[in-house]
C-alpha cells in the first residue's frame, strides 16, 4: 500500500494508535517493534477491539481480507505517513529543541499561540521517533499551528526528526552537558542540536534566537532571525524580579509567572516573543504566561508543612544542576537543604562531572546537601555539610520523620533516580 493511499484511510479513521490499551474504536494500529516489545503480536487484538486497520511488518500477522497491511517497515511507514500529512495539510510548524527548559518552553509557547489560535503541541515529552510523527498526526485541518518539541541523544536525530516535520519556525533553547553518552561532548551536542538549524537554512525559513546566548547566536548566523531578550533585540523583554516567582515585563506590561528559577527567564521570554511574532495581543500573552502552572515536578514551587520545596526532580544534566544550585544559592532562607540525585546518560564523563558538582558545592556553603545514587556515592569531598547515601533507601532511613522545621528545599536529580520519592519521607 502506498503512502497516499494509506492517507486516505488515515483521514477516514479516528486516528492513529500503537498502544492496544488505548485503541479507539476505528482507528489505525501500528505494531511498532522495540527491544523489548513486537506488536506485531497484538494484532489480531487490535482488530478485537476496534481498530479499523492494522499495520503489520511480518507476514505471519498478516491477513488477506484487508483487515491488515504489510509493510517492509512499521516505525518508517508511521513516519512517512506523518510527513504526507504534515505536507497534506501545509500549515506553520514551529519545532524546537535544545538541551534543558524544552517541555517548559513548549507548554508556555503553547499556552500563549492557544490564546489566539487552534493549536496543537506535543504532548508531555514524546518528542522522539515516534513521538514526532505521532504529534503531526493528531493535527488536521482546523489546526492552525503546530508544536512540534524535538528530543535526541545522538547524532542525526534532529535532522531525521526536521525532514519528517519540516518546520517552517525553529528554536533552540540552549546548549549544554545532556546525553554526552550518546554526543560524545559538548561539541557533539551543539553539532546535533544545530541540526534543526542546518534544515531551516538550508529551506530558508527562520528561527527565534535567545539574543542573551551568544552561542546561538554564532551557531545561527546566516539564517534569518527573529531575535527577543535585550534592548537591541526584534523583542525587548525584561527579567523584573527571580527572588520567588519570576516577574517579567514585556512593551510596559508586567507578567506574573508561575516559574521559579532566573533560568526559566529564556522560556518565558520565547513564549512572549513569539506569540508577538504572531501578532498575539499583549493581554492574550499576558493570560497565556500568568496561567501557565508548571507540573511533572518542573520547577514547582510547593509547601509541605513549616517547609518549602522546589520541587525540579523531572530531570537533571551537569548544565541544568548547577543553574539549579547557582538559582538556590541566590534564593531566600536561612535553613537550606538540597537532596540531589545522579545525573543518567553521562557515558565516561559521569565522574568527572558528578565530582565537579560535589567540588562546587564543597566550596560554596550555602545549605545542607544530601547526595544520593551510585555516582555521586564515589565522589570525595572533606566537607562536613556534605553527605552521601549510595540508594535512596539509605537517604530514607536517614530522614523519615527526622527533618528539620521550617526549611528551604531543592530535589534536583535525573528522572530515573524518582527522587520526588523524598516527599513521602520529608
């Protein structure tokens, strides 16, 4: 079967499914394959629940009564399809990528555009193979503008992920020690991630740049620009107060976030911009900002009894912990403490970066610190505000029930260290 044929079918379906836990009835089910998975061996179980078709690449599923279709490959026909129907439908496309602030930077430009027009975005953080085609799949012909968030931990993956979204707008939140296991270096992971830039140059379409990050701004030159966050820039947008959370001033407007961190400034400050780009009226950026509440413990700012937390245990890098840490250094309180967990995908690079961690820390007193997982347990370090604890079944001996009052806490770590966990303790 032909792509645009199956186009056809996928326009008179109910959508595309590839988990047959979730099938909608009428819908089209991939059996995508995975280390650990074969859906080809859920087919005939899809049809049993509703699914109208079902894509298949091994003959042993397949049946001649046009319930099936047999392909030489199911993720790349489900990519196919998706690039038929993003150019099917022609609409702008902003993809953006980057190594730390990607979701947050989504939802808020998603929470502004949505403001004005019909928008669809990724949802949560399915921003990979197959998350990409799955987003461009869920738009049609209302949809206005499309999100498109771009993940990659090696080289290649952003060019492959622009070639099936082909956006016509890109933005890079910024550079920084992600993924090294699968980049290599920090180089490596300017060479992926400029990989969007590369494809919007080479189309001649154009980029929103973080005029405060002169790496963007070099690694961008040559390619037209909409630039936001100084006097001198296309959007002039100013950081007004980051000691809770972040107050920000766009054209004499003031904008009360719900973000904590001088981090979170850049994603704020592309949300406005862009949303003036597209002529999104000051009030509607405004709404769009000031109703954005952060979730998925991203830069939440929470209170459990005498003590408040910020919570930012989604995810961590050796770049998005020290922004976290130079953040908590500056931020109010007397009583301090930080529980902070292994950073993951650091490849050889992981001691050396969980060391300089622990060394900064070392020589900057400004809390407890409580350093939990494998890593961090074989750093070494004199200091007597320091401790470390291998699992965290160790750290939760330690602390349940035994935690000092009226505290200011920062839970920063890699997604599978889980370590929102200390709540249950703390």
């Amino acid at each position: 079967m032909n792509i645009e044929l199956l186009h056809k079918h996928f326009l008179d379906s109910s959508g595309v499914c590839t988990d047959t836990r979730k099938i909608s009835s009428h819908c089209i089910f991939f059996a995508l394959k995975g280390e650990n998975f074969n859906g080809n061996l859920f087919a005939q179980e899809a049809l049993d629940r509703g699914a109208a078709k079902v894509i298949v690449d091994e003959e042993a599923y397949h049946k001649n009564t046009g319930e099936t279709v047999l392909v030489e490959n199911v993720l790349l026909t489900l990519q196919q399809l998706a690039r038929f129907h993003r150019e099917f439908l022609g609409l702008p496309i902003i993809s953006l990528t980057g190594s730390n602030g990607k979701t947050t930077s989504k939802e808020l430009i998603n929470a502004v555009l949505s403001k004005k027009f019909k928008t669809v975005a990724t949802q949560g953080n399915l921003n990979n193979h197959i998350g990409v085609p799955l987003t461009l799949l869920a738009m049609n012909e209302e949809t206005e503008l499309g999100i498109v968030e771009m993940g990659a931990n090696h080289l290649g993956e952003i060019k492959m992920l622009s070639e099936i979204a082909e956006p016509d707008y890109g933005y890079i939140t910024n550079f920084g020690k992600a993924h090294l296991e699968g980049f290599g270096s920090l180089e490596g992971v300017i060479q992926g991630k400029t990989e969007l830039y590369q494809f919007l140059k080479k189309h001649s379409r154009k980029i929103f740049v973080n005029a405060n990050d002169p790496k963007q701004l070099a690694n961008s030159e040559g390619i037209e620009r909409i630039t936001f966050g100084t006097p001198q820039s296309d959007f002039d947008i100013q950081l007004i107060d980051s000691s809770h959370h972040l107050l920000i001033e766009f054209k004499g407007t003031k904008m009360q976030s719900n973000l904590v961190g001088a981090y979170n400034f850049a994603n704020l400050s592309a949300a406005i911009a862009i949303g003036a780009y597209f002529k999104v009226s000051i009030e509607k950026i405004k709404d769009g900002i000031e109703g954005y509440v952060p979730s998925n413990n991203r830069s939440q700012l929470m209170v459990k009894g005498t003590n408040t937390i910020l919570m930012d245990a989604y995810n961590a890098n050796p770049t998005s912990m020290m922004a976290a840490l130079e953040n908590f250094k500056q931020a109010k309180g007397e009583n301090k403490i930080m529980f902070l967990g292994d950073m993951f995908e650091l490849g050889k690079e992981a001691e050396t970066e969980h060391q300089i961690i622990v060394d900064f820390l070392a020589e900057n007193h400004f809390g407890n610190v409580f350093l939990v997982g494998s890593n961090f347990f074989k750093t070494t370090s004199n200091a007597s505000h320091i401790r470390k604890f291998e699992t965290f079944e160790e750290l939760k001996t330690t602390f349940e029930n035994n935690l000092q009052k009226n505290a200011t806490i920062l839970i920063k770590a890699s997604r599978g260290m889980a370590l929102e966990r200390i709540l249950d303790v703390i």
